[in-house]
C-alpha cells in the first residue's frame, strides 16, 4: 500500500458484496493489506436483521477474493465515536460503505472517530467504496431523493465536486420528477449517475466506468452516457 497518496475511490450503482462485482472489489484491494473493512451503518434504522444480512454478503464476498473481513458494526453516533470501532479501520486495504440510507449514513459517521480514520486510510493509500447510499454519502451533498427523508444532507466531503444518483437505470421510474430534482447544481459540480451492478473508479477527477451498464452525466435534462470500459473526465 502507498503512504504517499489517497487510494482509488469506487462509487457503485448496486452490486455490493454480490458476485458480479467481485473482480472489481478484488482489483480494488490487490495489492493493498488484505483486510476489508465493511460498514452496514446506512442499513442501521432497517434493524439487526438487515445489519446481519449485509455482514454475511460481505463475509461471503471476502471470502471469494480471498481477504480477512473486518465488519465495523455503527449503528449510531455513539458507535461512530467509540475508539475501538475508530481502531478496527486502521490497518484497511479497503473500506466499503454499503447501502440504505444515506442521510442517515451521512449524519451518523460525519466528524466521528470512525469516519477520521476511514479518511485517515484513505489518505495513506487504502481504497475507498460506496455502494447506493455509500456512494452518495462520500460525496458533499446528497439530493432529497427518498419520500422518509425529503430534505438534503451535506455528505461526507470527500467528492465536493461531485452529486451521486445509484440505481441511475431505475430512478427515474422511480422518481419520475428527478430532473427537476437536480436542475439547482452548483457551477463546477457535476451530477454522474451510476446504473446497477456498475462502478466508477478512480478519482477524483478521472473515472474508470466498470461493470454490466453504465455511467452517466447529467446536466440541465441532458444526458452523456459512458458505457463499461469507457473514461469519464470532470472538467
């Protein structure tokens, strides 16, 4: 692992944990210490249950790469403060934020001790991922996309250049007034939507689109599609 510069970030559409998307979560941790660290804290307000079914994914997915699986169970922000949970991230070659909700992800881990050291190992080279909410989360400002939480929410910060839309080949069935919805973008921020089982990697001007479908930009109702295989450049 390099302690000179930030690893890759991935931000994915849908697919976390689940055998379409291994070889890109293997290629996100090769060569980095084999340790994959997993945090289902934007499943939290579904329950243990869905905490439980996200933890066996992700032991499953470690297991096919083959790397030692680290869950890093925050289900509040008292979790997110607790300096044992802050020190199982220490030794990362890659930390993954799965999905659920992302405000809620967003408010719980951000300025904790945990969300320190997920930066701290980004910064000393470990890969960062985010899957959905994940995705959304690590970016500044996640839209008010889901009907419980109808208000926006600054992300983690990482990506302030940048607004996340997962699932981008559902949402607009899902959301059929979405363009209106991210019409009002700052100059210099870039709207990418992200189809399922797909990923952009790199960062965090220059992408790599992987995976089954597609990434997109998406600019005043205008869209630019890059397919699998393609480059995206935020200019």
């Amino acid at each position: 692992m390099s302690m000179n510069q930030p690893g890759p970030i991935a931000l994915v559409g849908s697919g976390e944990y689940l055998p379409v998307m291994q070889d890109i979560e293997a290629d996100l941790i090769r060569g980095r210490n084999p340790i994959y660290v997993q945090l289902p804290t934007a499943a939290a307000p579904e329950g243990d249950e869905s905490l439980r079914r996200w933890i066996e994914l992700g032991k499953k997915q470690a297991e096919r790469i083959g790397v030692t699986q680290v869950p890093v169970v925050v289900r509040d922000q008292n979790d997110a403060n607790d300096p044992h949970l802050a020190g199982l991230v220490k030794d990362a070659g890659l930390v993954y934020l799965s999905g659920g909700n992302p405000h809620f992800l967003a408010d719980t881990l951000r300025e904790s001790l945990v969300w320190n050291a997920i930066h701290e190992a980004w910064q000393s080279g470990a890969a960062l991922a985010g899957c959905s909410a994940g995705a959304m989360a690590i970016a500044d400002h996640i839209p008010a996309l889901r009907v419980h939480s109808p208000r926006e929410t600054r992300g983690l910060g990482v990506l302030p250049h940048i607004r996340v839309l997962p699932h981008f080949d559902k949402m607009f069935g899902w959301i059929p007034d979405l363009a209106m919805r991210i019409l009002d973008v700052p100059d210099g921020v870039h709207v990418v939507g992200i189809d399922e089982d797909t990923a952009i990697i790199g960062g965090t001007f220059e992408w790599e689109v992987r995976g089954r479908q597609s990434a997109w930009l998406v600019h005043k109702g205008h869209r630019e599609e890059f397919p699998a295989g393609s480059r995206m450049v935020l200019t």
